[in-house]
C-alpha cells in the first residue's frame, strides 16, 4: 500500500509539469512512470515508432533507428530501467522519450536530423527561439525537482533545485511555473512558504559567468 501511495503522489506531482515545445505548443505529457499511455504518441513519430514486444521501444530518426530496452519494468511499480515514447516536436526536431531510473524520474531527447541524445528530463521547456531549455526531473521522496538549464546541443549551462530548502531541511520557498520571456529569459514564481508572500524570479548570468536567481523589480 505504502508503495502504490508513493507512486500515485509521484504521478500527481510530474503529471502537474507541462514538456512544452516553445512557450505553448505541448510537445507531449508528462507521466515520468510506466504506465504505457504513450500509444496515443507513438503516431506522432515522423518516421514511426513501436514497441517491440513489451521491452523493448524502437524510434526512427530521420537517417536510422534507435532502440530503448527497459529492465525490470513492471506496470504500476516503482523501479528497473524504463522507457516511455511521449511525443515530437516538428519544430525542433525532437523526441520526447522519458526515463524512469529506479528511484529517478527524468528523460532524453532524440534530435530526429543526427540521431544524437540530448539529456532531457520528465518535463522540458524550451525557450522561445529554441536555443535553451529547462529540464526537470524528480527523486522519489525529494520534495524539490532537479532543475538543468541547457543549450540546444545539451551543453549544461546551470544546474539547481526547483526552490531552496531551508536550514534544518524545510522549504523556504518554491519555485512554480516556469516560462520564458521574449528574449530568453527564464522566470519563475517564487512562494514563500512561510509569510505566503509571491514574488517572480529571473535566472540571470552575470559578468562572472555564473547563473542566480534574480528578483524581478
């Protein structure tokens, strides 16, 4: 009961994220479980995608073929290396294929002209000119998501938690509802858990090339 407990709240947790491909058009869902829905997506594959018997997941690329082979997957369950297709991108270019690592909830991206992976996450959202983008992905039993800011050759450029965690392990604020400004860059709200006070953040790189978090005035 205990892990069917877990699992659903981990299924309302990530399922609450948007992967969007540019500001609004959704690339695809974000379960970051194996729950099998990605048939409605599989169609959605430019050169077509399919699974295999049930292990194994086969996704055409615009030159050749990649295969993704779970482990110990069980439907409904927490664990083992497992894959899910959930959807592309025409714009970018992409395959959105999510990840569950044992307790780890996250994803790559297939760029569909090289072939190549990207790192990805159980949600991504990219910027406006589709030149970064922000992905998230969750650990069973961590209350904040890992949060990756990227390049869109996957170079990492800023890596940190989906709000900060407070001295004796508490969370003093939560950041929600990641976008992305006309120029590229990333805001989100900011909550005080404590007072209750909002505020909007703007991650920023400065002269001495390290990414913060900024209020914006």
């Amino acid at each position: 009961m205990q892990r069917i407990a877990i699992l659903m709240f981990l299924c309302i947790l990530i399922a609450s994220t948007t992967v969007a491909c540019g500001q609004t058009a959704p690339l695809c869902g974000s379960a970051g479980y194996v729950d099998r829905n990605e048939i409605a997506f599989l169609p959605k594959a430019p050169h077509g995608a399919k699974r295999i018997g049930k292990q194994t997941l086969e996704v055409n690329w615009a030159k050749g073929i990649r295969r993704f082979v779970d482990k110990d997957c069980s439907e409904g369950y927490i664990g083992g290396s497992c894959w899910e297709y959930r959807g592309y991108c025409a714009s970018l270019h992409l395959h959105q294929i999510n990840h569950e690592e044992d307790d780890l909830f996250t994803g790559v991206l297939l760029d569909d002209v090289s072939g190549k992976l990207l790192p990805g996450g159980a949600s991504v959202f990219f910027s406006p000119d589709g030149k970064k983008y922000l992905a998230s992905s969750q650990w069973n039993g961590k209350e904040l998501s890992d949060w990756k800011l990227y390049s869109r050759e996957g170079t990492l450029l800023w890596a940190g938690d989906s709000g900060v965690e407070g001295k004796n392990g508490g969370l003093p604020s939560e950041f929600e509802n990641p976008s992305w400004s006309s120029t590229g860059e990333l805001f989100v709200d900011c909550e005080d858990l404590a007072s209750g006070k909002k505020s909007i953040l703007i991650l920023k790189q400065g002269a001495d090339k390290k990414w913060k978090w900024i209020k914006r005035k």
